[in-house]
C-alpha cells in the first residue's frame, strides 16, 4: 500500500507539532529566549538545529550553533 503524497507530509510534520505541543504545555521557552545548540553534525543534532530553527518564529528565538566533535 502506498502512501499519498499529503500523508507523507502530515507524518513528517508531526515530530514538529508534538514538540511545540510539548514546549507550550511545560512552558519551555519564552519569546524571545537565546539558545545555544550544540551540533556535532550528526544526524540527532542536525535534526534538533532544524527543528529549532523552525520554531524560530513560532517563539522569536535567538539561535546559536557551537559545533562540537
């Protein structure tokens, strides 16, 4: 069985819309908070920065990127 294009973008979204539900209800950030991610590269951390990244906006954060290895 395939999955239809639309399907595919409502999972994919769903780690994101989980996470901000999470922030939002433990109250995690707050507009305009700074944050400073570590990123090694990896897939774990290159998928944090992006997620981050999209909830920019969602919350006027200010993103910081310190590459570790």
């Amino acid at each position: 069985m395939s999955t239809s294009r639309s399907e595919a973008r409502r999972k994919a979204k769903e780690p994101r819309a989980r996470v901000l539900d999470f922030v939002r209800a433990e109250g995690l950030l707050s507009r305009g908070d700074g944050i400073l991610a570590a990123c090694s590269g990896g897939p774990d951390s290159t998928a944090l920065v992006l997620l981050l990244h999209g909830l920019r906006k969602t919350f006027g954060l200010r993103l910081a990127l310190g590459h570790v290895n």
